[in-house]
C-alpha cells in the first residue's frame, strides 16, 4: 500500500537549502513551541535547522507502519 503525502519543511537556510525561518517580533514567541511540537531541540534555531529537522522527518516516516496511524 502507497500512501501519498507532503511535508511542509522549516528550515535557517543551513546547508544552502534555500530555507529560511527567522522569528522576529511575535513569532519568536511560538519559535518554542513550533520546535517542541516537532521534537527539535532549542539549539536547532541557531544551528542546523534544516539538517535537524529532514532527521526528524526521515524519523517519524522510517519508524512508522501503515498500523500506526
């Protein structure tokens, strides 16, 4: 079985993805919360943002059955 879906990503445009996530005024108050929804950890801000989170992606899809859901 196929399941078909996409992923919306964040990133800090580490590795030259492209990504940029940079929380400015009221968004650096939901910034904790987007990271702790995700698993991420504080530090993923100013570090590797977009490498942190591909892993965790890579994660949760390769650590999953069709059960699971």
């Amino acid at each position: 079985m196929r399941i078909d879906c996409h992923v919306h990503v964040v990133g800090n445009g580490t590795g030259g993805t492209g990504c940029w996530y940079r929380p400015r005024g009221v968004t650096r108050l939901g910034a904790p919360l987007m990271l702790r929804g995700m698993g991420l950890p504080r530090t993923a801000l100013t570090g590797d943002l977009d490498g942190v989170f591909a892993e965790q992606i890579l994660n949760w899809v390769c650590g999953r059955r069709v059960t699971d859901f």
